[in-house]
C-alpha cells in the first residue's frame, strides 16, 4: 500500500543490496561449478547492475539501465543445476548480512522468474 516502506527501505536500501551482492559475488567467483562463467567480467560492474536490477525489483528508486537478461545469458549456456548454485550464494549472503527469512524469500520471488531468462533449455 502506499503508506507502508518499500521492502527496498526496510531491508535498508542500497547499502545493503551492496553488501549482499559483494558478498554474493566474492563466493560465487571462487566456485568450482560457476566460477568459471565469471572469468573476465569485473566484479564491481556485475554488483553494480545487481543492486540496480534488485531495486528495481523490490521497490526501489532505481532503473535497471544494464543488458537484457536473455542477451546477457542466452550463450553461456547454463544449467538449471548452475542457476540453483547462484541463488543458494544470493540467499546465504542475505542470510549472513542479516536479513530476515520473509525479506529472502520475497527477493527470492522478484528474481525467481529470470531462471528462464538465464537458463539453457
Ligand atoms: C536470477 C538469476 C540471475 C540474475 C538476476 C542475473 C543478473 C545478471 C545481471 C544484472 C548481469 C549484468 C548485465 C550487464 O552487464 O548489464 C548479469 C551478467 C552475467 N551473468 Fe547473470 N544473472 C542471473 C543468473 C546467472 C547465472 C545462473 C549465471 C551463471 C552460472 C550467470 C552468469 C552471468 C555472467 C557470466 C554475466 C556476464 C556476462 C557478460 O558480461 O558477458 N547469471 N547477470
């Protein structure tokens, strides 16, 4: 409704969405299955479109000004296994920044139905 905070606010805006994503970002780099997807992109660029794709997503005052996702991701050829790895590091870096299990799941929600923008079916 209008007169309730964005969950943007709540979950305390952009700092946080920062935070979560560097954390993300840091493990998923280093994994053995999806790393290698990430070689060459810099970090500081992917966690920038992130947050702002993210704020977008959940209320924010931002506007998503990066690559479309199918383009982005169409030949990379990912599996539904490797997109599942990605989110679990998402989901234990909001649980480590502190996030609440409602807020998780209602991020979880906004991006889960980019799987199949991401995913090679
Ligand atoms: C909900 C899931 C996902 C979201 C929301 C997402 C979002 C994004 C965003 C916002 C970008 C930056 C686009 C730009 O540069 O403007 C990106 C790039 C990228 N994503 Fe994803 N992604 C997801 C899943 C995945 C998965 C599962 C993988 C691989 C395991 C992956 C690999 C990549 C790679 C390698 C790039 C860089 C591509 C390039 O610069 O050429 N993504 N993604």
């Amino acid at each position: 409704s209008q007169t309730s905070a964005s969950l943007y606010d709540e979950i305390g805006g952009s700092k946080t969405l920062n935070t979560v994503f560097g954390v993300a970002i840091n493990r998923i780099y280093k994994d053995p299955v999806i790393g290698h997807y990430f070689n060459g992109v810099p970090k500081s660029h992917l966690r920038k479109q992130l947050v702002s794709q993210t704020c977008e997503l959940i209320g924010g005052p931002c506007v998503y000004e990066g690559k479309a996702m199918l383009e982005t991701h169409k030949d990379l050829n990912i599996k539904e296994r490797e997109f599942y790895i990605l989110v679990e590091y998402v989901q234990g870096a909001m649980r480590d920044v502190g996030l609440t299990y409602q807020q998780e799941n209602q991020i979880l929600q906004k991006l889960a139905p980019i799987k199949y923008e991401t995913i090679y079916l």
